[in-house]
C-alpha cells in the first residue's frame, strides 16, 4: 500500500545543470506516469540563468522522449514546472525566492510544503540554508521543509564534519536527506530482504559459516570529461567512502527492530563504528591503489588516465581501489572483507559476492580435477540484476564427480514489474518524508573518520606504490596477494553464465 504524497513544492537550486536534466525531470516525469505524484505540485526551477516558466518547460521538454502516444501525458507533467532567475550565492535575492513561493501557493492552493533540491557545487551547500534560514524558508511550523544533499558530503573528515555542523545551524537533522543514488537501487534495498526474510540464510549470515565477503564495482568507463574533478577527487573519495561503505553496512548489519529508517540507519552505522581501524602503518599492506595506463582494447587504443584531460601528467590520484578490512563484532569476527572499485575495467558491474566455507570433510575431493566445491551467493546490483546462487552437483555417469552449478533468478523474470529509477524512489521516499535510503550525518561522519588515515598514508609516504594496470584489465597484477586464499571473483555482464563467456 503506497502513502498518498502530500502536496508540496520541490525547489531545485542549479536547475540549468546537467543533473536536472539528465536525472532529475526524467524521474519525476517517470512518478508522473506512475500517478505516484501529488496532484498539487509545482517543481520550482531556480538557478542564474534568465528564463520564464515556458523557456524552462521548453528546455526541459527536450530530454522527455516524446512519442505519439504519451504526448498529451508530458504536456500535463510540464504544467507543474516553472521557473525563478535568482542568483543563489547571493543571500539578499532570497526574498524573491520567498515570495514567489508565497505567490506559487497562493495560485495553486498549496501549503507551505517545501523541499530544496541542491544541484548545485559543493561550494554553495553552506550559502543555500544560511539564505533559506535568514528568510525563515526552513521553519517547519507550517508545514514541512525538506533540505535534500548530493554528494560529495564533504572531501575528508575535518570538511565533513564542518558541512553537517553547518547544515544543523539552520535545519534539523530529520530535514536533511543526503542523497546516494546507490542506494534507491532496487537491488540494494533486496539485500535486506534476501537476508532477513529467509530463515536458510540468516542464521549461517556469520563467521561460522562465512569464509569472506567481496564486493566489487567495476567500470569500463575511464574519467571521460570530468578529469578536471577526478583528479582532486580519486576512486577512495568518490567510490569507497560513500556507495561501497553504505554497501557494505548493509550486508554486515544486525537484525533492526523496524524497517523504518532510524533503526535501519543506527545498525548502519554501529557498523562502522566495529570497523578495524587501518593506522597510517597498515596502509601500504592492506590498501592497494592503481591507475589505469594505455592500452589497447580490442582494436583501439585507449589512452591512460595521465593523458586524460584535465588531468596532472603525474598525477598521482588513484582509479582504482582494492582494500581489505575486518569488522571486530560477534558475527564478522574473523572474517575478512574485500573491497575494490575501478575506471576501465573489463565489464561495468557492481555485486557482492558471499564466499561460504568448505564442508569440513572433502569426502569427494580425491579426485585431483574437483577440488572443493565452493558455495558463493552473487548479489548483482548492476546489470542483469538478480541472484546467483553456486553449488556442487555430481556429474552424470559412473564415479562421484562433482561440479559447481549455477542456480540464479534474475529481476527481468518478474513479468510487468516497474522498476523505479534510483533518482525516481528517492524523490518520492523525500516527498513522504521517508529516510530509510538516506545516509545520516553521523555514519557519513565515521566513514571518513575510516578512510582519512589511508588518505592520509597516501598523501605523506611517498613509498606506497600506486600500480599501473592497463586499460581494460582487472586492476593491478598485485591486487590477488591481498586475497589469502583463493582470487577474486572475475564477474560478466551477464550473471549466469561467468563461466562459460564474458561478453568483453
């Protein structure tokens, strides 16, 4: 049973970017078609940029394909844009903002309901509330105000802690909603539901019958026309810090009490904070970093992330991350977790992989063609969504031969299934005031407190290598010592059949 969605107004700062564009009005008009949006609603456009309500929906128009059947349906959606020229770090234009809000209600019969979308630069997260605050648009007294983030939520510990200090001057934390597109994936939320409504995994979800978990995501992309911003940032601060942490809570959690979000959100973070700390020390042998390199893939050449543009040609910032770590728990005592990220690997996937122990017995393993069949379940985030579960058969004929098989259901099975988008259920989740999805400022907080000594160790011990791989490959040669026994997952883009061809 969906929550009926109240009517607001949906304030998007840096409305003429990309991310308004390409993500944004494509996942509300997906809620539209869905009817899964209010009937009063006005999304509110404000950026620098001069132009009227029509110039907008004229803009805004070219990136809904439109078709002959659904024409009349974007028109429709459309009549809910409209548009305020203001200059955003200039506190003294927010009154205009405020009145046009007051006028917008007043119009269509809309209460004082406001969420503020920043898709704006980094620079402007602490301008926008001071100036929303200083006009009183963040008192929640007559309605509710919802103030939504995306990353970067800061670009180390000290930054991050004085972003949500900042933030809590002028909102409250149940108004902030830190946005991580990661996780409004389908198939992230499914790993909750794949753990803790099935009584055959929940109870062997321990160090007593797990043998180490791995989660990868990989990318065939290299830094494209972001170069500039790569090289500041790196693999650890885009990829590691945020999805893969918020990954990895989710898989290493305790039971919540509720599903609802403060309870999903305190096991998250008591997560984090069992993680074993990795001292500056420790770094070089439990973090390896790469950089991709030039290489041909295929029949082309494709060139290396230093003659990228915009980036240092010594640069030293990292596109790929393999880390290994432990969680000091009752349940994870022991077992080690493998993390790695990367640009220009072979196939674009992201998964998590459940590495089972052997049976203690190898009853069949005396032949020297099967060694031990090991159990791995495969949640695949992205493609080919779905479930793989591996375990061992006998083959057909006289003598125990045993082979692994692969048992898997995928998301595409479900017939007349909508799939949301990402952007598209957590728009909706902020528009019921649902957080669940939603990164809190204090585990936000203790994930950099996590990764700042390795950003550190990289910064200041010159000696730690940073390893070329070429383009195309899985990441540095040496990425294989970090894995004690065993090597990594090579995973496909399709999730069935990774042992008989990959698709490169």
């Amino acid at each position: 049973m969906m929550k009926q969605t109240e009517p607001h107004i949906l304030v998007i700062f840096g409305a003429s970017g990309d991310l308004t564009k390409r993500k944004l009005i494509p996942a509300l008009y997906e809620l539209h078609t869905q009817q899964l949006l209010p009937e009063k609603l006005a999304v509110l456009g404000v950026s620098r940029t001069e132009l009227s309500d029509a110039g907008f929906r004229e803009k805004m128009k070219e990136f809904l394909s439109i078709q002959p059947h659904n024409e009349k349906d974007i028109e429709a959606f459309l009549e809910h844009l409209y548009y305020q020229p203001l200059s955003t770090a200039d506190s003294s234009e927010y009154p205009i903002l405020k009145s046009r809000l007051e006028t917008l209600g007043k119009e269509l019969s809309i209460p004082e309901n406001y969420i503020y979308y920043l898709s704006t630069p980094p620079n402007l997260y602490q301008i926008i509330p001071q100036s929303l605050a200083e006009v009183g648009l963040n008192d929640a007294k007559n309605g509710f105000k919802r103030l939504i983030i995306e990353k970067p939520f800061g670009t180390d510990l000290k930054s991050a802690q004085e972003l949500n200090k900042n933030l809590r001057n002028y909102f409250d934390e149940d108004q902030l909603y830190r946005i991580d597109h990661y996780l409004g994936k389908e198939t992230v939320q499914n790993m909750l539901v794949t753990r803790f409504s099935n009584g055959i995994f929940e109870p062997i979800w321990n160090h007593n019958f797990i043998h180490h978990i791995e989660i990868t995501s990989a990318e065939t992309l290299g830094v494209e026309d972001r170069g500039g911003y790569y090289d500041h940032s790196g693999a650890m601060r885009d990829m590691v810090q945020n999805h893969l942490m918020q990954l990895v809570g989710m898989v290493a959690m305790e039971p919540p009490v509720v599903i609802e979000a403060d309870a999903i959100r305190n096991e998250i973070l008591k997560v984090f904070q069992s993680l074993r700390p990795i001292s500056e020390a420790e770094v070089a042998s439990h973090v390896i970093r790469g950089q991709y390199t030039q290489s041909h893939i295929g029949k082309e050449l494709v060139k290396g992330y230093r003659e990228e543009s915009g980036v240092d040609r010594q640069s030293r910032t990292e596109t790929f991350v393999a880390m290994k770590f432990f969680i000091d728990n009752f349940r994870w005592a022991g077992v080690p977790f493998y993390i790695r990220t990367g640009k220009k690997l072979p196939a674009r996937v992201t998964e998590v992989v459940i590495h089972f122990k052997n049976t203690p017995h190898h009853l069949f393993g005396n032949q020297a063609d099967t060694g031990p069949v090991n159990n791995q379940l495969v949640l695949r985030i992205q493609p080919d969504e779905g479930i793989l579960l591996k375990i061992g058969m006998k083959v057909p004929g006289a003598g125990f031969r045993v082979q692994t098989v692969n048992m898997d259901f995928h998301y595409d099975q479900l017939s007349d299934v909508y799939l949301p988008t990402a952007y598209g259920r957590l728009l909706l989740d902020c528009m019921q005031g649902d957080a669940t999805l939603y990164a809190r400022g204090d585990a936000v907080e203790k994930a950099w407190e996590y990764v700042q000594p390795i950003l550190n160790a990289w910064k200041n011990n010159h000696e730690i290598p940073i390893y070329g791989y070429p383009a195309g490959t899985w990441g540095p040669d040496v990425v294989d010592e970090l894995v004690e026994s065993g090597t990594w997952r090579y995973p496909c883009k399709n999730l069935a059949h990774d042992g008989e061809y990959c698709e490169l």
